[in-house]
C-alpha cells in the first residue's frame, strides 16, 4: 500500500485529518516521567495508544529525539505505531536537504530503519534533493512550501523576476511539487496554518497533492479557516497539532487529556467541511 | 576560542585550506573493514590520525551515520578528534532547517551532544531557523547558498524581482549571511566549486565570512580556481574533498594514501594563493 493509500484510508477509517506531531520534551513531560529522557518511548507510545483511533497520521519529529541521544527510542516507537496502529500513516518530520549519495543515505534513514511511510524535506538545493527519495516505490515526501514562521517571508516570500508572473518562491515550488517533480506521485507540500489565504493559493497551484499543515492548536492556527482552505474531497489535507494535543495535561492524565484534545479537533476539522 | 579562531589557528599551524570531509560508506571500506557498518569509527579514525597536521577542518556528514545507526559511532569520531586533533575544528554537515524549539533541539544535538565547532544549515525557512544556532556562544554555522549539482539553480539561481538589482536568490542568502543575519559574527557560507564565478560573485557580497566549498576532487572542481576565486588574506575558505582522499585507496594502505592525496590537495590549494 502507498502512501497516499494508506493516508486516505486512515482519513476514512478514523473519520479525521488530524495529525498528532510526536515532539517530545521530557521537561514538559507529565508526573514522573518529567525531565526523564529514557521515557520519551514511554511518553510518545501512551500518546500513540490513546489517539491511534482518531487520527490520519502521526508525525513524529526527529530533532527531539536526536538532542536527546534517542534514537533507539525512535525505532522503537515507530515499531510500536506499525504494531498497534497499523493503518495509520507516519511521517518523519526531519526537514532533510541534501543531494545525491548523502540523500539516499538519508533516504535509507527515513524509510528503512525507521520504516517511516513518508518524510519532510527542504527543497533549497532542486530537484536532485528530492529526486533520491522517489525512487522508494509507494514512500511519500512533503517539501517545505509556505511556512508560516516569521523569518518564513525571508526567502518564501520573494517573488521570482524570471518566471511568468513573478510567482512568490514558494508559488513556484507549489507548482514543482504539482507538476515536473511528482515523478512517483506522492510528493506533498507543506504549508503552514497561520494564513489560510496561502492555503488556498497553495491549494489552487497544486489542486491534487497532500498538504501537511502544520500550526493548528498551540502556533494559534484556525482549525476552520485551514480546512475550507486546502481539503478537497479529492486532495487530502493533514492538519498537525503537537503541543496543544501531547502536553494537554501535565499531570498522570495526560493520555486521556490527549486523547480528549484529540477529539474535539479532529471534530472540529471534520465539521468545517464545506 | 570561537569556531572562526580555531579555523584561523588551524589554517595557520597546518598551512591548509583543505577540509576533509567524512562520508564513510562501509561498502567502499577497503580490505577487511569492507561492508561493516561497525568499523565506521574505525575507518574514519585512521583518517583523521592519518591527515590532522594537513587540514583546516574536518566535516563529518551525518546522513552516513545516521543510514548505519552509527551515531554512538559518531560520537565516539568526535570524541576522537577532540583528543587526537584537538587544533582542527569540526563541522558537522547536517543541513539542518527547521525553526522554533525544534531547531534548538538541533543546535543541541551538533554542538552539545556531538561537540560540534560549527554545523551546516539550510536558510529556506528564513533567519529564524538560523538564529537558535547563533545562541551558542563561539559555534559557527553555514549556511546553503549555491550549490553546484544540477538542481542548484532550480531555486538558488531564480531572480529576486522585489530586491534591488534583481540579484539571484543565493546572492540575497550571500548579502544577508555577511550583514544582517551575522549577529554573532560565526556566520559562513556554503558555495559549490563547479562555478569559480560564482564563488568570486558570492565573496564579492560576502566578503569576510568564511565559505566552505565542496566538490574540490571527485566532484570535478578546480582548486587552483577555487582558492583565486574565494581566498582572501582577511577571509577564509574551506575546501572540502570527500572520496578524493577517504577511498583514494581500496586497499589496507587506505590511511597512508588519504594522507598522500589530503598532503597533494592541500599542497595544490596552498600553491593557488595568489
């Protein structure tokens, strides 16, 4: 199954766009678990079992684990997320842009040991930066498009003199995504929720491919504005939460506190559906 | 002593320009070390013993630890080098670009847990995926602005319409690497060795900060254009070379060839010096 399969039927399945974003601190963590980096398997499998049922993916973010020598952790818990929550899709967040043999070296990181069903790249250095990654049959990769950080304007924001209509930078890499780079038809973009405006200027240069978006919930994006933006009933969005679902609580009941914010916004995405 | 000191000691003492750089892929491990992902350390250690009194700077690449679960491996490289090469700053080739806490995450990761002296950056996301790395006091980062493989120019080489004299996008990361983002003066810049030219544009904008330049040797740049293009008596390149020198031999003679061909390089880079 691909990527894109596995994703539609996980939004069919569990009713939902939401994406919970694995990214655990362990000073943020709840009770005993605090500031202890060998629980952050523990942490993120309580948070895996409580919301498995309510999402289309799960995002864990890699940099947390790598700051805190946690890799073992990671395969781990992406073992137990192919076990116990088998038809949902996981996407490493890891933001890597590299070409060539150093590209299929992280190629090979993302989607073999990690087993991860899609990941997050930049796309500054071309095409040969994302081309390593397609040659993995059925694997999904979501290119940095639009991102709604304040330094986001900095390069994303410029407009291009040379292209037909001066499109702003992460305009032309929408376009890519779309069109020459979709060689395995399982790019993505992503976008982030701040300006829905963008969405859906991303969403209208590129009407079929998944949008990963980020900022909903604690970066202060609108659940609703984001959905009437980017979902189509043909191209799916992935509306990912972190901070306001995982550190819902900070006390023992912390998956049940997540598995309750988990709801009510896979809820409210699913009822701003035009 | 700041990443720029170290740099400046270390081209010093050792009369080099040359970095090198620490790509292991335990396939192309000679004689007996050959496919074995646990002599990674042990390949990589006999290069640096090997080539320390010939090198500005050494930059082990992550991606090629990370693919072989290598990264106590890794740890135990830089631990190395600390000891045994203590001159010779280390820069971690990581590409990192992300924002937020996620990139504070990676700042601990290059220069807490592995000890890093400067890491590699992507500036897509703009300044604020620079800035938690400059709050590591002395650390040194670099950041992507033109690179040579054939993609480099899908989006490094669009014009920039909204900017004074249209320059190209990586000739802003250039101008904004040199003034504004430089807040801790540790700021570099990675720049390709396949386009001489552009080299010479971007030290032209960025005439002091340090660039690193990859793909000297087995990527087929010039050193003699290189250094005349980019060296400056007040501003430091560092010219990477990978496989040229790591595998220039596949037999057990591995170390003594790497120094022959790390000394020729290095001799070859230093001859340029107008």
């Amino acid at each position: 199954m691909t990527f894109l399969d596995k994703l539609a039927t996980a939004q069919q399945t569990n009713g939902s766009l939401l994406c919970v974003g694995l990214d655990p601190e362990p000073a943020k963590f709840p009770g005993q678990l605090k500031g202890d980096a060998s629980r952050i398997y523990d942490f993120c499998a309580r948070i895996v079992d409580a919301t498995a049922g309510l999402v289309i993916a799960f995002k864990p973010q890699i940099a947390y684990f790598a700051a805190h020598r946690a890799e073992a952790q990671l395969e781990q818990l992406m073992e137990h997320m192919r076990r116990n929550a088998p038809g949902v899709p996981v996407i490493l967040d890891a933001k890597r842009g590299d070409i060539g043999s150093t590209a299929e070296q992280y190629a090979i990181e993302a989607f073999e040991r990690y087993g991860a069903d899609a990941v997050t790249l930049s796309p500054f250095m071309g095409f040969d930066s994302v081309a390593p990654y397609l040659k993995h049959q059925g694997k999904g990769a979501f290119l940095l498009c639009r991102t709604s950080n304040p330094g986001g304007s900095d390069l994303q924001g410029q407009r291009l003199a040379g292209i037909e209509g001066q499109p702003f930078l992460y305009e032309h890499v929408a376009r890519l995504a779309q069109g020459p780079w979709n060689l395995n038809g399982q790019l993505g973009l992503v976008v982030g929720a701040t300006y829905p405006a963008e969405i859906e200027r991303v969403r209208e240069l590129a009407p079929t491919v998944p949008l990963l978006i980020p900022g909903v919930g604690a970066q202060g994006g609108d659940a609703v504005a984001t959905v009437r933006a980017g979902w189509r009933p043909d191209a799916p969005i992935i509306v990912n939460s972190s901070r306001a679902i995982i550190y819902a609580s900070s006390g023992d009941d912390f998956a049940e506190a997540a598995q309750k914010a988990a709801r009510s916004t896979r809820d409210a995405l699913e009822a701003a559906k035009p």
